[in-house]
C-alpha cells in the first residue's frame, strides 16, 4: 500500500500533504454538492444550479491536475 501511495504521489507530482490537502477539498466539495442535490430533489424550485456547479468546479479541478 505505501509503495501504491508513493507511486501515486508521483504520478501527480504532489507532496502528501499537497495530495492531502487537495483531497480533502475534493471530497468536502462532494460532501456539499450531493446534500445540495437531495435538498433540490425534494424542493426544485431552489438550488437549481448549485449541485451541477460543484461537478463543473470539480471537473476544473481535477483535469487541471493531470
């Protein structure tokens, strides 16, 4: 598993605290995008945009990382 880890680093050019960081940031942008998106499925008229922003703000993120 280390050497998987270590490998990965690499591949991405990242310290693990760079990786971490940019995970963490990753995930937490997950976490809100999919509450806003049950919070719109049961109310449309609001957060109409919100969840597929976050996908688009994520799909900058990590396409920019490669």
């Amino acid at each position: 598993m280390i050497k998987r880890s270590k490998e990965h680093l690499i591949s991405v050019n990242e310290s693990y605290i760079q990786h971490l960081k940019i995970a963490l940031m990753i995930g937490a942008v997950m976490i809100v995008g999919g509450f806003q998106a049950l919070i719109h499925a049961l109310y449309p008229g609001i957060l109409r945009t919100s969840a597929s922003d976050k996908i688009k703000k994520l799909y900058e993120i990590v396409t920019k990382r490669s």
